[in-house]
C-alpha cells in the first residue's frame, strides 16, 4: 500500500484524454435539467455557454437563481486532474491496470481481511456527494459482508444534530421546510452562515423575510455576511453555547414567554428543567460565553416573545465534543415557547453536501439501517432480510471516526473501501488519521481525483462526477430530487453504480443486477418506510418529501403537528449542563474555530479544480483581533504560524474585527495549508462527532 511519504504518483490523464479540449469539452455537455452537486439546498442546474452552469425553475430556486458555486459546477467535470484508469500500487507507486486486474485486487484484498479477521476487520466510507441509489448500495455490500461498520462524511457535521432530534423528537431532520419558515416572526441562527453557506436558500426564502419584517438573531463568534441582515449578533465565544442558551431559557422562564399550552400538551419534565435554571446566572452565564449580556437578554425575549420562531443549526453547534448537548439546549428553546409542529418554527439543520440528508436515510449509518430504523430492532432486520435475501448484522458498527483510529490495534480495521470521500484531508487531527490510512493491510477508494486518500490507496477506482450519473438527491429540507447525466465520464472511468454493482458482485454471493437507479431506488422503497409511497418516475422534475407513507398521495411538510416522529405525543424538556472544551488554553493560545466560504466548499476537490473559483483575499487567510493582533505583533498581511502539539501550519493574518477577540477563524477547504493538522479529535460521547471548532493554537508572526 502507500505511505504518507510516498512521492506522487502517475494518476492523471492528459486534458485530451479527459476531453479538455476547448469546444469539444463544451460540446460533450448535454443541457439536462440536474440537481447542484454542492450544499444541501438543492438548487436545479443545467449546462450553458462555455461550461457555465445555470439555473431552471427547479424546486428550490423556483426563479432560476445560481450561486458561484453552482456556476461553476460544470467546470471541473472535465478537469485535466480527472482520474481516467484504474491504478493500482506497485514497487512503491500507481501503476495503471485493466479494470478486471483492479477488481480482483479489491476483492482479493476485502476476502483475505474478512477470512483473517472476520468482517468486522472491514470498513465502508459512503458518500454525502454521491446518489441516494449509490450510497443504499455501499451499506448493503457492508452488510451483506456481515458488518455495520458503514458511514459517512455525516458524521463529521451534523451527527449530534441528529442524535439529540432522535431522541427528543423521533426524527433528525429538518422539521419544516424552506417555503414554510418565511411564515416564521424570528429566526434564530446558531453556528451557520446560510448567506454564504446557503447563498440561494438565504437570499430566496430568509432574506426576504427579514426584509418583510422578520427579525434575525445570529448566534456566531464571527461577524459574517449573514450577521449583516441580524437585529441582534451574539459573538459567542466558540465552545460555549450551552451557557448561552441556558440563559436565554432562563430568561424565557423568568419573564413569563414559556406557552403553557404547549407544555402541558406536549412536553413532561417541566419541574426538573426549571429547578435546573434556578442556578443558571444570566449575566455569568453571558460573560462566560463572550456575549453581553443585554444582547442576550434581548434576543430571548424575541424568540420568547415570537408567535413564531424558527431556529436554524449548523456546524458551530454541532461540531463539539458537547455537540449533543449543544442541540439539546437548543431544543428546549422551541419546547418552551411551543415552537414544535407548525409552520414558521421548528429545529432546522442546514445541511452541508448535496446529499447528507439522502446518505443517513438511505442507510450509511453504522447503528441504522435505511429509514432510521436501528440496527437492533429485530422487526426492521427482518423488514431488510424480505428484500435482501439476508439479514444483516445485529450490533451496531464503528463510526468513520472510530475505526479510523482502530487501525493497528486488536481487533482493529483491517481494510477499508472510501468511496467519493477524502478522511487524510477531512477528518481532525489529520496527519494521525494519514498515518492510520496508510497502514491499513488494504485500501481502496474510488474517486475523481488524485485526493490524498487516494495516494495512500492500494486500488484507485475512476469513478463518475455529478453531471455524468442518474440517481436522486435528498436536500435538506427532505425533498427527493433526480438528476441526469449530461455527458459520459471520461477515459475508462465509469459511472459509480456499475461500479458498486460489480463490487457488490465480487465480494457477495448477491447478483447485483439492477436496471439503473430506478431499480434501486424502487428497493430502497421496500425497505426505508420513510421513502415507501415514492416513486422515481413521479418524481420526474419536482420532488417527493419524505416522510412519504405508502400509500400516501403526497409527503409530510411540516413534522411533529400531532404527535413526534417516534410516535409520541409528548418529549422531554432535557436539562443540559456546560461541558468545558477539550483543549485547553495555555498561556497566550487562542481559540481557532472553521468553516467554509462562499467562493469553496469543504475538502475544495472540485472547487479548487474550477478555473473560476479562485483563491481570494479572506479564504485561506486567518481572522485575527485587532487586540489579539496588535499583542502579538502581527499586522494585517502577515506571514503567521498557527500551532499546537498536534502540528503546524502558515497563513497570510486579516487583521478584522468580525471575529471576536480570543478566537481566530479560518477555512479548511484546501490540502495546503492543511488546517485539519490543528483539529482535536475529542469525541462527542453520543454522536462521536469531533470537536473542530474549538482547537487551542499559538499565533505567532514568522
């Protein structure tokens, strides 16, 4: 296998091979009406002149618009970077080889791990990038090889999300929809950025709320694009949430804004919450978290106050080692002032990559089987073995995370199939997890690219980008979208599905044989209850929303109206206490916190690969206090190191006073500077999400 020093390899064809050729790469596009392959809102797209994507009238951006990303799409589709053969390792470095040749490597090195050690030695990485029919097919060859051991890149954002909605409410989704919360009198932002994260779900569905009269709270140690249409800005301090939103619900109590009705309709442990707020200080509480402590008070009794408030997360919250908790304290707001099961409330994830929300329904979980049901439930194994011809396993398997770190150790992961996703890059504590890779007895990964997972890979697959595959999409307000293929993948890559139906052959006694996506979406129905009325057909232009019973001529919009998704009519007020960070300051450090900007998106493996999103000024730059600047030295411009025991990088210093003093923000979108060298890998205990956004780091001028 590879090393993490192993020089580069010949991975890449020529830009003739891959069709880069000027008006023939153009030409090889056909204008389908698709679904945008990057953030979860799910925007539709389709070809134009020079490789420019634009918009349709597609569900979501029902006037056509396009972020820059979405411009982009098209672009690195056909970049000289693509990956165009198989490759295997040999003597040190990728070799080409026939697709037959890659095959039989990839099921000789699965077998040898699973007769070895048994199939819980064997790891699935699936992929929130990737199709619903593509993702349902990576969890059944997992379980049809006897393990859960199956994920995805959802562990990395919005795990605890999930994990506390579960629980509270039966379901971790998003519990309204894009068209319903502009009915809502408040919205309550925490930890996101939806005008650059976001940008068409902003400016078509929030902005224009807040422009018609709808006040906006945003809970984010930066000063960001969204916080320029905020009535109230609350710069936390990255890592203290719970304080902060304890003290909102103490407010919220204390001054009468709780809907009694609510509460005694739907809610128990309503004494034991409150007992618990009698010794939550609101001025303490407000300084601990770095917010002043009017402000806060401010905002809660604007959400208090609110016929309807509408609360959006994202992975400011949720990234954490307390990140469970995190939503916790969160929930509690909206039981508290009944903003559950009507339109305009609820809690909303925004969710990240284009189809989050599909890879967890479909399956890609490793304590889920498809539609939620938990891998210990004996009725919904049963439900799964009817379809399947087999039942699959009873114990619930390791998160990415998990055996990630399990490498080398009795009882470890042996080998590993990464299908679409980058963890050398992704993942904390990132030259610890490269290490972890490259000594794995096998690796395959299939991928577009030349990723840095893919170095340290024994088998290389040429896989198929978005613009080149059928299947759907599930955005993140649980609509079920189609895309379509406008061109063919380039050289010998083929389209993912074949693929994982020619693995799933090799490495299971099952056939594999499906008719396209359609078939495998038409099995997906069988087994995930939540998909069970749709039809890919019916789907057609539009969508179908889950939960969609069968039988049910249409979806479910708003959730909780009745009773909770697990059937219950009342939940739980849940109280949460602080849970300190796990890395501590030492003297002079600060806090450097992450996250993504409107020009790039995550690990940047296709965007960095588009000619026009290019770096720019504020990217790959940290943010620095003009206090925490001018004690160190640094002015804006800046050569500075940021560093800890975990490793070390160089960026350019903004000197801005949009980030509050004690933290630095910057972004992880790109492989150098790798700033996942600096994040801790502190798990939280629930969800076993890591905490990236709270690193202690030294800020020195070089």
């Amino acid at each position: 296998m590879g090393t993490a020093d192993d020089p580069p390899s010949p991975f890449l064809g020529s830009a003739a091979e891959n069709g880069d050729s000027g008006t023939e790469a153009e030409s090889a596009f056909d204008s389908q009406k698709s679904i945008c392959p990057f953030c979860g809102v799910g925007c539709g797209i389709r070809h134009g002149n020079r490789d420019k994507a634009t918009g349709w009238a597609g569900s979501v951006n029902r006037r056509g618009e396009v972020c820059p990303k979405g411009v982009a799409a098209f672009e690195p589709v056909r970049s000289a970077d693509r990956l165009v053969r198989p490759l295997v390792y040999e003597s040190g470095t990728h070799v080409t080889a026939p697709w037959d040749e890659a095959l039989d490597r990839l099921e000789s090195g699965i077998r040898t791990a699973v007769d070895e050690h048994g199939p819980e030695a064997v790891a699935c990485f699936a992929s929130s990038s990737c199709t619903n029919e593509e993702n349902y097919l990576v969890q059944k060859i997992a379980r049809a090889l006897g393990t859960n051991n199956i994920d995805n890149c959802a562990r990395l954002c919005h795990a605890s999300t999930v994990a506390a909605m579960v629980e509270r409410f039966g379901a971790g989704a998003m519990t309204n929809t894009l068209e319903d919360v502009g009915e809502a009198d408040v919205f309550l932002v925490c930890g996101a950025n939806p005008a650059a994260q976001h940008p068409i779900a902003f400016q078509s569905y929030l902005a224009p709320a807040v422009d018609d009269g709808t006040t906006l709270l945003h809970v984010d140690p930066r000063e960001t694009e969204t916080t320029s249409k905020a009535d109230v800005h609350l710069p936390v301090t990255p890592g203290y949430d719970i304080p902060l939103l304890n003290a909102m619900a103490k407010v919220v109590v204390g001054e009468g804004l709780v809907d009694e009705a609510f509460l005694d309709d739907r809610a128990d442990g309503r004494e034991a919450f409150e007992a618990h707020l009698e010794d939550v200080d609101v001025e303490a509480n407000a300084r601990e978290a770095g917010v002043d402590p009017d402000d806060l008070r401010e905002a809660a009794r604007a959400y208090g106050e609110a016929d309807r408030a509408a609360a959006f997360t994202g992975m400011g919250m949720s990234q954490h080692h307390c990140g469970t908790d995190n939503v916790h304290a969160l929930i509690n707001l909206a039981v508290l002032t009944g903003n559950v099961g009507k339109p305009g409330t609820g809690i909303n994830p925004l969710r990240g990559q284009n189809n989050v929300q599909g890879a967890n329904d479909v399956g890609a979980r490793p304590g889920d089987l498809p539609g939620y049901d938990a891998v210990t439930d004996a009725d919904a194994r049963e439900r799964c073995a009817d379809v399947w011809g087999f039942e699959p396993p009873a114990e619930p398997g390791r998160t990415q995370v998990e055996w990630t770190r399990s490498v080398g150790e009795d009882n470890g992961i042996r080998a590993a199939v990464v299908f679409g996703e980058n963890p050398a890059v992704t993942e904390p504590n990132a030259s610890e997890v490269a290490d972890a890779l490259a000594d794995l007895d096998f690796l395959a990964v299939i991928d577009l690219y030349e990723t840095a997972t893919a170095e340290l890979a024994d088998v290389v697959l040429p896989g198929s980008a978005w613009a080149e595959k059928a299947g759907t999409v599930t955005n993140t307000d649980r609509r079920v979208q189609r895309m379509r293929p406008a061109a063919e993948p380039p050289g010998e890559a083929r389209r993912d599905l074949e693929i994982l139906q020619a693995v799933g052959r090799r490495l299971t006694d099952l056939g594999f044989e499906y008719d396209g996506p359609a078939t495998v979406f038409d099995e997906l129905t069988e087994v995930a209850p939540i998909y069970g009325g749709m039809s890919y057909e019916e789907i057609g232009e539009e969508y179908q929303r889950w939960p969609y019973p069968d039988g049910a001529n249409e979806g479910v919009d708003v959730l909780h109206t009745a009773a909770f998704a697990n059937g219950d009519r009342r939940t739980e007020l849940a109280p949460v206490d602080h849970v300190p960070p796990a890395d501590d300051l030492e003297d002079d450090q600060l806090v450097l916190t992450t996250g993504r900007v409107l020009q790039h998106f995550n690990s940047g493996a296709l965007t960095r690969r588009s000619g026009t999103l290019m770096r720019l000024r504020g990217e790959d730059v940290v943010q620095i206090h003009p206090d925490d600047a001018a004690e160190r030295g640094i002015d804006d411009g800046d050569e500075v190191q940021l560093s800890n025991d975990r490793g070390s990088v160089t960026v350019s210093a903004e000197v801005t006073a949009a980030i509050t003093s004690g933290t630095v923000f910057t972004t992880f979108h790109y492989a150098e500077p790798l700033i996942n060298v600096l994040t801790g890998d502190a798990l939280d205990p629930v969800a076993k999400i890591p905490e990236y956004k709270h690193s202690a780091v030294t800020v020195e001028s070089t």
